[in-house]
C-alpha cells in the first residue's frame, strides 16, 4: 500500500519546505506541494501518516561504527542485531561498518568474516568500510577486486604499532592502490609510536588512571599525523578522509589544506563536541567509560568552539559517531590498574542525530546543516546517494519524522544499546525521534520498535561523490 507523509514540514541539505511525501513500496515516488490536486489524488489511494508539527528528514547515515570489534582482549558489547536495533531508535536508518583485517591477516578473508557477522542480523541497511592493517602486494590487489564489490573506502591507522599501523611508505602504496581504483582513504591520524613513548613513562611514574589516556595522546600528535597523511594524499594523489578528528590542532591543518584545494575531508563525532578530559576522563576509575580515541580534549582550550565553526565552515564534512560500546564490567575493568589495557570506545549510535540536533537549538548550526551533516554529506561521501540521504523520488523511503517540541533525558536506564552505563548519562534533549521508516517500513512509532531482524540489506556502495 502507498503512503503519505502529509502536513509536515521537509528538511533537506537545501532548506525547510511544507510538503506531502509520497511514498510507494520501499521508494519514494513524489515530494508534492500540499493541497496540489496532485496531492490530493495521492491521499485518495495512500495510507495517511500525519506529520503536523513534525520535521520530515531523511534518515540518518552513520559512517563509523564498529559493531562486534574485537579490542584489548574483548568485543564491543553491541553485536549487528543490537547495535541496528539501537541506531533506528536514534534516526539513523543506514550505518557503514569496517571489516577489520589486522597484521598476518588476509583482506578477503575478514571481510567475509564480517559479512557473516551481519547477513541476516541488521535492523536497518548496512555497508562495510575495509580496514587495512597489513598493507602488502595481495593487500593491494585485494583493494582492486573489493571496490568491484562494492567496498569503496579503506581505512589506515597511523596509531596501534604492532596490531594496525601502517609505515609512511606503506600508507604511500595503498593511496597510490586507491588513486587508481577510485576509492577514498580513510585515516585514523595520531602518532602511535610517540604515543606510546608517553603511555610508558606514565605508567612507569604510576599514573595509571584513565585520565592519562586523555594526557598521553596530546593533540599535537594527532596534529601531526594529520599533516602527515595530507602530505601523503598529496604525493599519492589518493582523496583522504580523516576519522574522528578531536584537537583544533588538527584541524587547522584539514583547513589548511582544503583552503589549498586539496581533496581532504574530515569528520567529527559528538564526544568530541560536547565532553571534555575535566569532566569526564578525571573521574578516578569511572572516566574509563570515556577513554575513547582520539580522546577527549581539555575544556580550557577552545576544541568545542572551533570543531562546532569547522562544522559550519565545512572544514568538517560528516558527524559520525565512532560507536564502540564496552560495558564497565569485564571489559572497562580491564585496564582498571594500567590505563592501556582499557578497550577504547564509546557507545554513541543511538544519540547522534538527537546531540547535533542540539547544535541547531544552541544556534551553532542550521536545520539544513544538521541533515547535511548527518544524513546527506555521508551518503554522499560513502557512495550511497541518492538512494539514501535525501528526501527525492527515487530515493529510499528512508524517512525520520522528528518532533522538535519534546524533551527529554538521555540515560542508561532508557537507551537500547548493550552497555551497563551511558557516556550521555544526565544530557538533557530538546527534540524527540517520533517515527522511523526504512525503506518504507515504519520500525519505531510511538516510542516502540517495530522493525524485525534481518530487516537491514546489504548496500553494494559506489564511489564517493566527492572524488576529483
């Protein structure tokens, strides 16, 4: 049966606009002006879904998360059937994944791990980013044949000597593999080896608190690699996308080298937003809840204010969420005496779209904005528009109806993620989720979930609309 989204008003990358959203099947088929005999004619045959007072947004696209990851001797806590369930209370309809492939492993092989993982389990679509942990000539090779599957983004990491990072040299090959094949790379840009110089000698003096990961992990150092992997994009002539990107430091230099015109993107996530090292790492043991890396930033700099005007300036592209949950007990407690055995991540897929929206209530960034960034900008940087990320015929019935008036209180006790605490623990949210659909199927309304497992399909990506 056909639908109709009537009496709302759509927000798009563009603007806000009053109108009927038709929907047929799994696809949108007509945006139509309400009260058109056009309109009228569709409400004749359709069923009515009454949108008054509602934001009518297209659903949220989240381009990092890492369900099932296996970290510090355990695995994020929420699995591809939790972790979707979660997300579509949140809004977001579409996540991107990584298939993890670490130092002796083979690229083919673990992606196929992952997609077993996923295959029958997601609530909502899905996709995969590849992550290269062993760049070597099948590595390479292997990157070829993926983006004919539809694996279209690999992700290196200057961080995690002995487990994930990669040389200078080696980084500079698997750019060169991406220029070639069209691809995007994706970079995780701190200087794990001086890191862990620092992480050291901190133990070495006893401080073993989970405030030091915050203090080891200067942004300095991920200034620096950031630089560094321009400079690489640059001689390799492959796009880049920096992940997670925390310290203005760090920043400046994506600025830099965009006001350039180099083919640099970056992202940011909502802890680095909103929580700081004084606040919420400084808690004796409790601040394990926020290790997380790159790691939150002191509060008497100004990393809040300049990453919510990088936001704004589009010196960062997309707000993704990094979402790697770990329970406080049995995996947090791992590092209880020795910060660096503390598993990095914190839970965040099912906030995203509800902590940016507070950036429109604060005044430091618009409605469109706030679906650019979440939805649009990442469907198209990741090769999934225009079947998501936008409310067009053609699209994906994708569709968020937000209720802008209701507030509430983000906590442990009301949150769908498999985590014994919540990071956001006390956030006080101006605006609801009201409805989800995913490709036209209503999965949350009325503050209940009635989506199904295995609901989600796999997304085969294209290339990133940004490439030049």
């Amino acid at each position: 049966m056909k639908k109709l989204i009537k009496n709302g008003t759509v927000i798009s990358s563009t603007g806000a606009d009053a109108a009927d959203v038709l929907i047929d099947g799994e696809t949108i088929v007509a945006v139509l002006q309400p009260g058109s005999d056009v309109a009228v004619s569709a409400e004749a045959g359709a069923e009515v879904i009454d949108a008054t007072g509602l934001y009518v947004i297209p659903g949220g696209v989240d381009g990092h998360t890492h369900m099932e990851l296996p970290f510090g001797g355990t695995v994020a806590s929420d699995d591809f059937e939790n972790g979707t369930r979660a997300a579509a209370w949140g809004g977001t309809t579409t996540i991107v994944d990584f298939a993890v492939q670490s130092f002796g492993q083979g690229v083919r092989d673990t992606l196929d791990q992952w997609m077993g993982k996923a295959d029958g389990k997601c609530a909502i679509d899905y996709g995969f980013h590849q992550i290269i942990g062993d760049v070597n000539e099948q590595s390479l090779k292997d990157m070829d044949a993926l983006v004919d599957e539809g694996i279209t983004s690999f992700k290196l990491f200057m961080a995690y000597p002995g487990v994930f990072l990669s040389d200078d040299g080696q980084i500079l090959r698997a750019m060169q593999q991406a220029a070639g094949n069209g691809s995007l790379i994706m970079m995780h840009a701190e200087n794990g080896l001086a890191i862990d110089v620092l992480a050291e000698q901190a133990v070495e003096r006893g401080e073993t608190d989970p405030v030091n990961h915050g203090y080891v992990r200067r942004a300095e150092f991920e200034s620096e690699a950031t630089h560094r992997a321009i400079q690489l994009a640059k001689v390799g002539a492959a796009p880049l996308y920096i992940v997670h990107l925390s310290a203005s430091e760090a920043l400046e230099q994506v600025a830099i080298a965009r006001d350039k015109g180099a083919n640099v993107f970056a992202e940011t996530c909502p802890q680095y937003l909103y929580l700081n090292v004084e606040d919420h790492l400084d808690r004796g043991f409790d601040g394990a809840a926020y290790v997380c890396s790159t790691p939150l930033r002191t509060k008497h700099a100004h990393h809040h204010e300049d990453l919510w005007k990088g936001l704004r300036t589009n010196d960062l592209s997309v707000v993704a969420t990094d979402h790697c949950p770990f329970c406080m007990k049995d995996q947090k407690e791992l590092g209880r005496d020795d910060f660096r055995a503390i598993p990095n991540g914190i839970g965040g897929v099912e906030h995203r779209m509800d902590l940016i929206y507070q950036g429109v209530v604060n005044g430091e960034i618009s409605l469109p904005r706030w679906v650019e960034l979440c939805s649009t900008t990442p469907a198209r940087m990741f090769g999934l528009y225009p079947r998501k990320g936008t409310i067009q015929p053609g699209a994906d019935a994708d569709i968020v109806l937000y209720d802008p008036k209701r507030t509430w209180t983000i906590s442990q006790d009301n949150h769908h993620m498999n985590m014994d605490h919540s990071a956001w623990e006390g956030f006080e949210i101006n605006g609801h989720v009201h409805t989800v659909m995913s490709r036209g199927r209503v999965i949350i309304e009325n503050d209940t979930y009635t989506g199904s497992t295995g609901h989600g399909k796999f997304l085969r990506r294209g290339l990133s609309d940004y490439l030049i």
